[in-house]
C-alpha cells in the first residue's frame, strides 16, 4: 500500500541505472504518473519475474537497453479509477501500423515489451491506455494473476501460432517447470496434444506430471524416454528456451516432419547444427517472442474459465528484489516467483 499523501506527486521505484549485481536494483524517487485522455492509473500490488528482469539487470553484449528502466514485465493491480484488479498486457506495438492492425503487435517495428524497451511494474504506480489492461478473474489471487500474462501469451504463440499444434500431436516441452514450461504443458493438453517434460530436480518433474505430462524425465535420461515413449518415432513439436544446453536433445526427439520452436537461450545461445538433420529430415525450426495482443484476450479466457492456472513458486517483497533475482538465478524455482510492492510501506 502506498503511503502517500492526495498532493504528493512523486513515488518510489526500482530502477536499473546501470547493468550489474543485484546492488543495482536501487530504490529510487521519480515523478508519481498521472492518466491522460484514454489512459488509466493503476496501483501495483505484485509483479512476477522472468529471466527477462536477470537479462535487464545484467545486460546482454551487443543489446541496448533504454537505461535507467524500471523493469517488470508481469504487472497486476488495481485501476485507480473503479477500485478494479487487473493485469496488464506485458508487450504492446504502436498500434497504428499495418502489422498491429492485423494483430500481429509482436512483429511491429515499434514492439515494446513491458520493462525491457520502456519502464515496466518495479513501481508504486503505472499508467497505460485502458486497451492494455485484463481483467483478473474472480476469487483469483493477485500474486497468481501476475504470474501468467508474459509466460502464457509466449507459450500461446509458440505452439498456437507458430508450431500450429494440432490434436493428437505429441509435445516435449524443455525445461516443464519453468514460467514457459508451466504454460506450454496445459496449453497442449488444453489443444488436445500428449506431452512430456524434462526437469532438473524430482519436485520439479512431479509438478509437470501434475499439470498433464504424461511423463517428465531428468535431461539425462529423455533421449531414452523420448524413444520408448514414441516406439522411435519422435515427438511432433518441440518447445525449447533453454537454448545451447537442450539444442542436441531437441533435435534428436523429433520426428521426421517435425517441429522445433524456441522463445530463448537462457543456457547459452550458440549452438552447432548440422543441416543435413534439417533438410534430410525435413524439420522446422521456429523462432518465437511474445505475441499479439488478441492472442493474450484468447488465452485469457482460457484462464477465466479454469482451464489454465498459474504456478507460483513463492511471493516475496519487492523492496527485496535482489533475494527474488538470486533465486531465479539459482534455479531455485518450479513455476513462477512473484513480488509484493511495499515500496510505500512504513519501515
């Protein structure tokens, strides 16, 4: 809750001045926005984290980030104006273009992803175009509510628009119990499709048995369980963001015909491919990042009618936002880590 005053206009927020440790995550004192024609203010409760806020923080060699930036993506709150919880689209396009004008926001020129191009929810306050907002369901906890739009609208976009999951199709899903894996699993069980998963840890793999794997197995032993379960064949699609690590493995899973599709390399990005596998095999290999905003809307009704939920690991404060980076850090996560803005609180 903030603390301050009807005439006060600045708040506290977490900013990223320069890239670095956790030390650089500063509370800071910037001007408190207020909305224009069309705009809402929103008072953050909680905000999820993705690997996105460790890239923001640490910085990415040959990417610019627009620093200082307030990071967070994943942004839940309550309107201002109506006293309404609501999430908020965590990427957005200029909206006037012909590529947003067809729906496809993710492929225009001017995309912005929430705290990673222009500030994002680290924050006691935010103010967006009433279009960017969800709300959240009924009786659904803030804290989960923020765990899904990032991880749920790319996993949507991955396996719905560019693997085009079918029915039927068998899914290996790289690392299940990540923010991503949580997603991808229930939307190809959600799509009709079989899926496996790979995990690090036993809790982690239970998790995805849970959401709908058939089977989950350590990163060791899928190359055997991908064969015996398949009878040698090979999975249809492949969902990956680990990167270099699983590369090999995901490769090696597919079937004849199959698909690849990746949103990130959070294990290494350079990886050795021998196009003899792809064109021999006839294979496709996707890239993937974020998505529409109307594929956000669809996928979100999906969560209002309970056929995806949210994983949350933990909730944390945000005013010790640098305990939620080393978790992450650590992989010390199954699902999601959310953070309760306290910035405002009393000490």
């Amino acid at each position: 809750m903030s603390n301050h005053g009807p005439g006060e206009r600045t708040m506290r927020a977490i900013r990223v001045d320069e890239h670095g440790g956790p030390e650089v995550l500063r509370t800071v004192v910037v001007p408190r926005p207020e909305p224009g024609p069309g705009q809402v203010a929103v008072d953050v409760t909680h905000v999820a984290l993705n690997h996105l806020d460790l890239w923001v923080r640490r910085g990415v060699p040959g990417h610019r980030f627009p620093l200082p930036l307030i990071p967070g993506s994943d942004v839940a709150g309550v309107r201002a104006d109506t006293g309404q919880p609501v999430v908020l689209h965590p990427g957005f396009g200029c909206m006037a273009c012909p590529r947003c004008l067809s729906g496809r926001h993710d492929l225009c020129r001017r995309y912005i992803i929430r705290g990673e191009r222009g500030d994002g929810g680290m924050c006691e306050r935010v103010v967006v175009p009433e279009a960017e907002l969800l709300p959240i369901p009924a009786g659904m906890d803030p804290a989960h509510a923020a765990a899904l739009p990032l991880a749920l609208l790319t996993a949507w976009h991955m396996l719905r628009t560019r693997a085009g999951i079918a029915p039927g199709d068998r899914v290996l899903v790289q690392a299940g119990a990540s923010g991503v894996g949580v997603m991808a699993i229930q939307i190809a069980k959600l799509c009709g499709a079989r899926v496996v998963a790979t995990a690090s840890s036993p809790d982690k793999r239970e998790l995805c048995r849970a959401l709908g794997a058939e089977h989950a197995w350590s990163y060791e032993d899928a190359a055997t369980g991908v064969r015996d379960w398949t009878g040698k064949e090979g999975v249809d699609i492949a969902v990956d963001h680990v990167g270099a690590a699983t590369w090999p493995l995901s490769l090696r899973a597919l079937r004849w015909g199959g698909t690849y599709v990746t949103c990130g390399a959070t294990a290494g990005h350079e990886v050795a491919l021998d196009l003899r596998a792809v064109f021999f095999k006839q294979l496709s290999v996707l890239g993937s990042t974020m998505g529409g905003m109307g594929e956000l809307c669809d996928a979100w009704k999906a969560v209002q009618a309970g056929a995806i939920r949210p994983v949350v690991d933990r909730v944390g404060r945000m005013s010790a936002l640098g305990e939620a980076h080393a978790l992450l850090e650590d992989r010390a996560i199954a699902g999601k880590i959310v953070v309760r803005q306290d910035l405002g609180e009393e000490a």
